[in-house]
C-alpha cells in the first residue's frame, strides 16, 4: 500500500483531492479525519500541514506527497521530485515600498528584507552578489515594510492586489512555482510498482485536460 501525503486544508487541497478522483481512485473524506483509505487502489492519504509534507516524504513517513516547489526546494529537499502537476501556479517575489527607489537587485546591497523563504532568497541574493540581512517571519510579510521591521520583502504573488494593499510593488521574481508530486527515494520494488501506475494514470488525466 503506497501512502500519499497532501495538504490538509489550503491552496493545494482541492487540486490535490481532485487529481487523484480522476485517476478513478475513491475514497471518502470527511474534514475532521487525518488519514482516509482508497477503495479500489492500494493507496492511504493522508492529511497534513504543507510545509511538513517534504520531511515526511523524505524520511519514508509518507511514500509520496503533493507539494508546492516553493515549500519543496525551501526544505532543501528538491531531488524528491518525480514531476509537475500543472496547478497551483504562484510566483516568489521582491517587492518594495512603492516611494522607494529601484534600479537593481544590487540596490537591496546591505537592507533588510522579510521572508518566509530565507533558504530560496538567500540563493537567489547569493548568486547575484547581493548581501542583505534576511529577517524570516512566518506569516503576513507584506506588513514588515510599514511597520519598520523590513525595508523589502519576498513573498507569494498571485495577483498582486495585497502587495498594492499594502503600499508595495513587485520588482523581481525569484523563484517560479507549481505543485508537483514527490517520491521518497528508496521505495520498495512493490511500491514503485504502484508509484508507476499512479503517475500514468495522472499523465493520462493532464493529457485529457488539456
Ligand atoms: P498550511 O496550513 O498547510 O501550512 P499554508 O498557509 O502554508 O498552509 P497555502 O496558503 O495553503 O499554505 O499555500 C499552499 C501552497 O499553494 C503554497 O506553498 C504555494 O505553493 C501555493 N500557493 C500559494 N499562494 C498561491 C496562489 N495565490 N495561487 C496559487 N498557488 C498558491
Ligand atoms: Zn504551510
């Protein structure tokens, strides 16, 4: 029995469930339950929070999981992916204050920027020669700017609208994402039997949706 790992409730949750329905795989869900078992597949899901999905996966708590790639190469965990999945596409982004000026990356020389992605920003700052002191906050990042604890920020994007909200603007996209399937590393024959299955059939939902 293979055991699947997908985010318990959030932005991935609803794509995640439905992929796995079109595969013609059943289960029953009900929101208080931390693990459910398919009906006609050798498959358990099981429910958790987004950001331990990788861990799990890795350590073989899960065989495999749905994850964002933002969370996935965060954890420093990117050699568990097996493929992308085409949805929950978002964007990692710098912004700053709109009053302040912007030429460059090399204009965040020596500033502060809040993140939750310290491990993809610091990458990204590294490679381009750019030293800045992260500050890594959990959540609501867009605030940091206004109330003095950042002068820029990383963080999600998707329409854009909370970053105006909140006296921002975009200036560099650092990291593109989407959900993709992960697979711990050292599956029993048996078990890559099924991930094997698994994955045609959600090759075959992806070419019939398109
Ligand atoms: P959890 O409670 O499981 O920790 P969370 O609050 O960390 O949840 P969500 O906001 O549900 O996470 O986002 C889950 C993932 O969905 C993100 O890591 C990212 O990959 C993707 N995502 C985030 N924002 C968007 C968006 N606006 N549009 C599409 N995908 C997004
Ligand atoms: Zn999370």
């Amino acid at each position: 029995m293979l055991r699947l790992a997908i985010q318990k409730s959030g932005r991935l949750s609803e794509d995640s469930l439905t992929l796995i329905r079109e595969c013609g795989i059943s289960f029953l869900t009900s929101s208080y339950k931390l693990k459910t078992e398919a009906t006609n597949f050798p498959l358990e899901i099981l429910y958790l929070r987004d950001d331990d999905i990788p861990g799990y996966v890795q350590d073989g708590v899960a065989d495999l999981g749905i994850v964002g790639q933002n969370v996935l190469v965060e954890a420093g965990l990117p050699q568990l992916e097996i493929e992308g999945l085409g949805f929950s596409k978002c964007r990692l982004s710098l912004a700053v204050p709109r009053a302040a000026g912007y030429d460059s990356v090399a204009d965040l020389q020596g500033k502060s920027i809040a993140t939750s992605y310290p491990q993809i920003l610091g990458s990204y700052l590294q490679e381009r020669g750019v030293t800045a002191n992260l500050h890594t906050i959990s959540g609501s990042v867009e605030i940091a700017p206004s109330i003095g604890l950042a002068e820029a920020i990383c963080d999600i994007v998707s329409s854009g609208s909370t970053l105006l909200g909140n006296g921002l603007r975009e200036v560099e996209t650092v990291f593109r994402s989407e959900a993709v399937l992960i697979a711990n590393q050292s599956l029993s024959p048996d078990k890559r039997e099924l991930l094997e299955q698994l994955q045609f059939r959600m090759q075959a939902v992806r070419r019939a949706r398109r």
